[in-house]
C-alpha cells in the first residue's frame, strides 16, 4: 500500500475511482456515438467553440464589470466585504444561467407536445427556473451574511504567544 502511495500520490482508493469514471466515461462515449456518431462530433465540436469564443469572454467581461462596480466604492467601517465575496453572486448566476443552458427548450417553451409525455404544462417551466434562481441567490445572500456576521464577531479569547525558541533570549 505505501508504495502504490509513494508512486500514484494518493490512496488506492482514489485511483480506483479514477479508473471506474474512465470506465464509465468509455462506455458513455461508446453508448453515445452508436447512434448518429459525426453529428455528436459536430455537437462537441460545436459546443467547445460556442463556450471558448463566445460564453467565455462574456461572462469574464460580466464578472469584471460586477467586481469593477464594487470596487470603486469607498468602503467603510460598516461596509467591509469578506473576502471573496464575488463568489457569492457567482455561484448562483452560475448554476442558474447552466440550468437556463440545457434547459432552455422547456423554460422558452420550445418543445412542442412535452404536455402529452409529462403531464405537466408547458407554461410551467418558466417560473420554476425563477423560483430555483431566486432560491439559489437567497441562500447565497444568506451565507454572505452569515460570512460577514463571522467576520465581524469578537473572538472568544486572546491569542497565546508564540512558544519560546530554545536558545533565544526574549525581550
């Protein structure tokens, strides 16, 4: 066991599930390019593209204007952020805009018939995405707050001094 360790760098256990996701990720690809394989080579292809040309550098520039906005305000005692507070509006436009992302057809109710396979109305989809977005950047605000309430709390006692070198003399 030390030497699988020393050699790969974690536990066997991590690489057998490293090789278990290669191995389902084999037989996804194999499931997945029986059917219609140069239009799913098409769709990758497509959808790297579409995600380094265009979606990359507009949500880099939407994420540097929201810093941007902030950050030329003057903070104060009372306003001070934590410290990676931009995270807590990225996480949520994130999973949000990727629900929206593959979603889409149902939220835009561009799927026609879905009504006779679910059961469930088409108009449906639209408001649940807002009720899911709105949810996620309540609890984000929520762990904001939270994270600057712990920020701002006294701390319960002092700190002990560092422990005395051998050999040095202290002041």
């Amino acid at each position: 066991m030390k030497g699988i360790r020393q050699r790969y760098g974690a536990s066997p256990l991590h690489l057998l599930l490293v090789l278990c996701s290669f191995i389902l990720t084999v037989y996804a690809g194999i499931r997945l390019l029986k059917g219609d394989t140069l239009g799913v080579i098409m769709w990758f292809i497509g959808a790297a593209l579409l995600h380094d040309l265009v979606f990359l550098p507009l949500y880099t520039v939407t994420d540097r204007a929201v810093q941007g906005a902030f950050r030329h305000r003057k903070p104060t005692s009372r306003s001070r952020r934590p410290v990676g507070w931009i995270n807590y509006v990225r996480f949520p436009a994130f999973v949000a805009l990727l629900l929206l992302l593959v979603f889409y057809p149902l939220i835009l109710n561009k799927v026609p018939g879905f009504t006779a396979y679910t059961a469930l109305s088409a108009d449906v989809f639209w408001g649940r995405w807002l009720l899911i977005a709105a949810a996620l950047f309540a609890a984000s605000a929520l762990c904001l707050v939270v994270a600057i309430w712990r920020a701002h709390e006294p701390r319960g006692g002092q700190e002990e001094p560092p422990p005395k070198e051998p050999g040095r003399r202290q002041a």
